[in-house]
C-alpha cells in the first residue's frame, strides 16, 4: 500500500473509533466498528512505521499492555468490592439524560444503566486486583448485550431471580440487597435497588436518570408488577 493509502484508512479508522466510542447508543454495528477501527488503527500505524524497527517493537509492545488484562489468571472475586464499586458508580449517573439504547454518561436508558455501572465496576476490580476473571465477564457482557426483558429471563446467566414480586411501592423488600433488580412484568423497565428504600432508573416520562423513595414517592415504575433479580457476581 501506498503511505497516501495507509494515511486515508487511518483516518477512517480513526474515524470510526470516534463513532463508536462517543456515541451513547450500544449496539452490535457500533461494537464491530470499534474492533474493526482499533484493528485498522494499528496495522495501518505497523505499516506507516515501514523500517523502523523501533516504532515497530513499540507498537508490539503497546499491543501486548493492552492483551494482558485479558491473560490474567481467574480467581474468586470480592463481590462486597465490586457490590460497593457498583452503587457508586449508579448514584454518580444520577441526573445524566435519558437515551434510549443509551450505555454512557452522554445519554443511558434503563436496562443500560445497571449495565453499564456493573461491566465497568467488573473491569476495574480486576485490573486493580490482576484478577482475570471480571475482566473477561465484563466485556462479555459489553459484547453480549441484554435488554431488561432478557435479564429478567435469565439470558447467558446474569441475574438469578429472587422470590419476591409485586410492586415496589407495596411489595417487601425484607429479601433484597443494594443492587438487586426490579424488572416490570413484560420487561419493559428495569429499576435498581439502592438500599433505605430508594430506587434508581433511567426515567423515559422523567428524561433522566432519577432517584426515587420507593415508598413514599409518586412514579409509574413504582406501582405497576414486577419481579426482582440479583446479578449472578452478588449471589
């Protein structure tokens, strides 16, 4: 290939990074285009380097920093870590806009939030931990995305399903745990249990992510049926 070539599939390349990593919508288009665009990326940067054995060996090495967190050996992890990890990262989304298929801090819809929160509270501990094993199920779960519906049918095992149903404002909340979910009966809507009766979601009708007492205060969400669930890492 040409250097002129190489310049303009980096740029596309780039390009397509960029579409992929900022957009807030997470879908399987956007997921291969930033696999492809990270894998243009470089390879177009290994040719660009051409006899430099230096750039080359650099770029290698780049290359095997980024793999390693993936090559770690799997131990058991501390899910009262992740747990904690999890419901600060929930609470720090707090107001960020609704956006439906939304997974970021620029736009997040319900079955997102808890999504997103749990993958990066995963992968954060075992990099801190040199702990494989959340690092892989975190992008598994990144890669393998799953609506509320299909969370609360049990879909590649996330989340067991716990005893209790009814609605949020009258059922018992004796048998869950922060962190546990609320999904409406016919998965529309995904809740998150915060503890001392306060639930968070991405409110569509609210146009935000919203904390609410789930006693006390008058939402939707908050009467209609639903039945709950426990991520498979807190069981």
């Amino acid at each position: 290939m040409t250097p002129r070539l190489l310049i303009i599939l980096l740029i596309g390349s780039v390009a397509g990074i960029c579409e992929a990593f900022f957009n807030p919508v997470n879908n399987f288009h956007l997921r291969v285009l930033l696999i492809a665009g990270i894998a243009g990326a470089f390879f177009t940067l290994f040719f660009l380097a051409g006899k430099s054995a230096f750039r080359k060996i650099a770029l290698l090495f780049i290359l095997l920093l980024t793999l390693i967190p993936f090559l770690l050996p799997s131990r058991e992890i501390n899910s009262n870590d992740v747990r904690e990890d999890y419901l600060n990262r929930l609470i720090q989304l707090n107001d960020v806009p609704y956006h439906w298929g939304g997974e970021s801090a620029g736009g997040i819809d319900c079955s997102g939030l808890p999504r997103k929160t749990l993958r990066e509270a995963m992968f954060w501990h075992g990099v801190k931990t040199g702990n494989g094993k959340p690092i892989r199920a975190a992008v598994s779960q990144w890669w393998n995305d799953a609506s509320a519906k299909a969370i609360s049918e049990g879909y590649r095992d996330y989340a067991t399903k716990l005893g209790t149903e009814g609605s949020i404002a009258k059922m018992s909340y004796a048998e869950l745990k922060p962190g546990d979910l609320a999904v409406s009966m016919g998965g529309v809507h995904v809740l998150v249990y915060l503890g001392n009766d306060q639930w968070i979601q991405a409110a569509p009708e609210v146009g935000h992510v919203a904390i609410f007492d789930g006693r006390k205060d008058n939402n939707r969400w908050l009467k209609v049926a639903v039945t709950t669930h426990r991520w498979k890492v807190f069981e």
